[in-house]
C-alpha cells in the first residue's frame, strides 16, 4: 500500500519536502507553494541525486496517479515517499475554498 495524503493534511506541515513531479513547464505555470520540481524521468532515473534515506518526501503530479507510481517506485529502493491524492488538481480546489 501506497503511504498518501490529502492536501489539507499537507498544509498543516510547515517543513514538508514537496516535490512536484510535473513537467517544468507545468511547475513554472503554478505549483504548490514551497514545492521544488523534480520531473518524473529524473527522480525515477537518479533518485540519489536528489534523495535520502532519512527525509520523508511528498510527491505529486497533475492527478495524483503518476506521482503515486513513482512512490511505488521509489518505495522499494527505500526511500521515505507519500502520494498526495488528487495531485495539483485537488490543490487548486482546496486554494478556491
């Protein structure tokens, strides 16, 4: 089972590690505030490049779907990673409430 969470369970975190997973076109459109952008490929291909070990991480894409197989991924190479559910779509919902 993949470890998510809700973006309103998120904001209460004021150090979360956000990662934005999304293009970089799409992450310097709009993103979660605080998020850095590691595209997809490249936190697939080089996970120790820009992870460790010890720090959780939340991930999310546009729907919550790619960031959630990424987690899956990046799971069994140990790493410490959550799926934010419904992704930046769901982030832009709860923005407008």
């Amino acid at each position: 089972m993949i470890p998510s969470i809700s973006i309103r369970e998120l904001l209460k975190y004021s150090n979360a590690n956000i990662i934005d997973i999304r293009s970089i076109e799409s992450y310097n459109n709009n993103h979660i505030p605080n998020a850095i952008n590691i595209p997809f490929e490249k936190l697939i291909i080089e996970p120790n490049k820009y992870l460790n070990r010890i720090n959780r991480y939340y991930l999310y894409c546009r729907s919550g779907l790619t960031s959630k197989k990424a987690c899956e991924i990046l799971l069994k190479q140990g790493y410490l990673v959550t799926n934010i559910y419904g992704g930046y779509e769901e982030w832009l919902l709860t923005k407008e409430d």
